[in-house]
C-alpha cells in the first residue's frame, strides 16, 4: 500500500501548511511507516492511506515519487 506523508523538514519545526513537504512510501500500516522514517529529521504531520481513484491522481503529479527505504 502507498502511503502520503505529510511534514516539516525539521522535528523542531512548528507544522505550517505553507512549508508542509509530503511524500510517498510503500508500507503495510502506518506505524510501518513511522519505523522507516524514524532516522530522518523529519516532524511527521499526518500519515494517509492513498489508493484507488486518489492514487490515480496523486501519480499525475510531477512531484509523485514513491521513496524506497
């Protein structure tokens, strides 16, 4: 399952949605996810599911890059 990654670039960032990166990742759950990213420095805003019709548009985006972990 492909998940979407909201977060800030920093753990000591307060969240703002105007600096709010995502990304996407391949996992079972979403503590599966947290586990895999827990090494970057990241302040993880919110974690989602991504699928069906959703999927389809999220992998029109230039910016849809699933990362490899």
């Amino acid at each position: 399952m492909i998940f979407k990654v909201y977060f800030q670039e920093k753990k000591t960032e307060v969240p703002v949605r105007e600096r709010t990166n995502t990304l996407y990742i391949e996992a079972s759950t979403e503590s599966e996810v947290r586990i895999k990213l827990k090494d970057r420095p990241y302040n993880i805003e919110f974690v989602t599911p991504v699928d069906g019709a959703y999927l389809d548009y999220e992998k029109q985006s230039e910016n849809y890059k699933v990362l490899e972990i």
